[in-house]
C-alpha cells in the first residue's frame, strides 16, 4: 500500500523517569515505508530486562520510554516492496528491530550481533526518531525484523516465546546441544528458566532444575516435567551432582557465585550466562582447567531461528506458562516481577485494554 501521508498519533505507556513507573503517553509513528509492516500490536510479554531499562540500572536509558519487546500483532499495512507479508497475517517482533545488514553478523544471518543493531525501545530509528515498544497499540517494523506466527498458536502463548523461549533455544542450536541424552541444568526458574526446562525436555534431554530454596521443586517436577531439582544450598547434594551436566543454562540475572555450578559440569561442559547483570561475576580458573570447561553467553537469536524456534514449538506442541493481564494492572506486574512473583510470564492484552483509563 506504500507510504502512509501522514504519521499516525498513537497510544502507548511510557515510563518518563528512572522510577520506571508506566502511563499514558501519546505519540507519533513513523510513514509505513516501502519496507515497512504496520502492525496492530494484540499481546505483549512483560520481561525481566523490560525492569532493567525502565529504570535506568544499565545507565543507558532515555525518556520517555514504551517497552515491550515480547510482541505480537495483526498486520493492517504492507509497504510497497513488502514481499513476505500481507494484511491480516498475525506476527512477531521480538529485541531487535534493525542493523546495519553489512557486517558479518549480518552477513551471516546474526544479526542479534551486529554492533549497529536497533533496539526494539529505547532507541533510536535510521529516521532519528526514537523507537518504542509493544505496550501501544501499534509499531511499524522492518520486515526483515518481523515474524509470522505459526497457525493455531495464540497471541498470549507466542509472545513470551519471542526473547525468553529464543534466549534459550538459541544456545542450544549454536553449541551443538539439540541431540537427545544429553543432561542440562537450568539455574533459575523464571520466563526464561521455565522455557528452557519446556525445550530441553522437547529435545529429549534429562532436566535438572537449580534453584536457591525448594519452594519451585512442585512446579518444577510436576508441573513443568523436570527430571530432577536441586537446591543450591544444599552442600551434600551439590557434592553428589558433581560432574554429571553437559551444560547449564543460568538465567539469573542478579550477582552470584559461578564456582558451585562450575562444579556440576562435566567435562567439556558448558555454563551459558543469559542474565543480564551489570556487575562483574567471579570464578577461580581452575574450576575451568580442571575440566576443560567454559564459560559463555548467548544474546537471545536471529531471525532465522526465532522461525525455526516457533515451529519447534508448535510441532512439540510447547506453550509459556503466562498470566494475561489488562494494561491498567502494568505497574503491579512490574513490581511483583521483581518479587519473583510470577508463574512464568505476564502477557498484556494490549488489544482488549483501555489504553487510555
């Protein structure tokens, strides 16, 4: 349908200050240009980092600000050379919503690396202007950047798969870790924690889940299939798991010691770090010698396999635990996300919310 004449004034919650605290805040989107989707965003996952920027902890973040990267939408418009979308497809938009297409991350179709990659909010667009999240009613968005969802997959059940069930399946691929038999640890059970549980167990792997007390060890065995669950402070268990994981993906995303999970991977094994913590970690080098072990991370994944993820999903028949929400109750959901009160995902339901009370 090519360009739009004039911008459209949209609605959207916004955070103005480092109190991160959400409202209404109304502003322009830019012409639907010839590579452009227009979408009207239905559902939005709500995501441990989405607290991070809201309230500045990385340092880095500009006002006033719409988060969201957990988005999924209806296409209303298609730019002219838009060739792999068309109105009424319901699709994604995930972390990232640009790059520069040039540099070998891009050239390589990985483009999550690029050091010239676009944010989907709190930053700003090859046109200047400021990028916003999915907590509006609408984006529009590169169709390179953009998803469709698999038929017979809900709105609310795709969102949180966009970063946290990405963030995990990712790594997998890349390390060489998607073969049944293997045996993975997931440290942490949040968003991304309990989809790692989901695909790892998809892909036939025996599941140990790490956590700091026993109070997820229900949820964990009965509800979510691990095969196995751990507590951290539990010495004479940790000294009995020596030794015995391929991997463990540690979602946390507050300072811990690395040390004790060190010790449960066996040779070769990999710890992949998925939190994002602004405050250096500590290991003493031997618990890496001495097993010939590593130590990496992994930033969520390409568009590629954010394709290869969702049908993943859909052929195992693999779904987020989540709690929908109204936008009204956003600040709530932030606060008692950051009490870990939450089993496993909020997912706002931008369409059916009065986005101005």
């Amino acid at each position: 349908m090519g360009s739009l004449e004039t911008e459209r004034k949209i609605v959207g919650w916004a955070a103005t200050d480092s109190t991160g605290h959400l409202a209404p805040y109304t502003y322009s989107l830019r012409d639907t240009g010839p590579e452009d989707v227009f979408i009207k965003v239905i559902s939005c996952g709500i995501c441990h980092t989405d607290i991070h920027q809201i309230k500045n902890d990385l340092g880095m973040s500009h006002y006033p600000m719409v988060p969201g990267h957990e988005v999924v939408g209806e296409v209303v418009e298609v730019g002219s050379d838009v060739t792999r979308f068309k109105v009424g497809d319901v699709v994604g938009v995930g972390v990232i919503v640009g790059s520069c297409k040039n540099c070998h991350p891009c050239k390589s179709e990985l483009e999550q690396y690029c050091n010239k990659k676009i944010w989907s909010y709190n930053d700003v667009y090859t046109d200047g202007k400021p990028t916003q999240g999915g907590f509006a009613e609408s984006m529009v968005v590169d169709q390179k950047f953009v998803v469709r969802i698999p038929d017979g997959m809900s709105p609310e059940q795709a969102a949180p798969l966009l970063c946290a069930g990405l963030t995990v399946y990712s790594p997998l691929k890349h390390f060489g870790l998607k073969q049944s038999g293997l045996r993975g640890g997931i440290l942490g059970l949040g968003g991304v924690g309990h989809m790692g549980v989901k695909i790892a167990k998809a892909m036939g792997h025996h599941v140990t889940v790490i956590s700091s007390s026993d109070k997820k060890r229900e949820e964990a065995m009965e509800h979510l299939g691990a095969d196995e669950y751990l507590v951290s402070s539990d010495v004479e268990s940790m000294q009995k798991a020596a030794d015995q994981l391929d991997y463990i993906i540690d979602t946390v995303p507050v300072v811990h010691p690395l040390e004790p999970y060190l010790s449960l991977l066996k040779l070769d094994g990999k710890l992949i770090l998925m939190g994002v913590i602004n405050t250096p970690l500590q290991f003493v080098t031997p618990m890496v010698m001495l097993g010939r072990k590593s130590i990496t991370g992994s930033f969520i994944g390409s568009m590629k396999e954010t394709e290869e993820m969702l049908e993943f999903c859909k052929e195992k028949g693999l779904a987020s635990m989540i709690e929908v929400i109204k936008m009204d109750y956003i600040n709530t959901a932030f606060e008692r996300l950051e009490k870990n009160d939450v089993r496993y995902r909020f997912v706002v339901d931008v369409a059916g919310s009065k986005l101005i009370p």
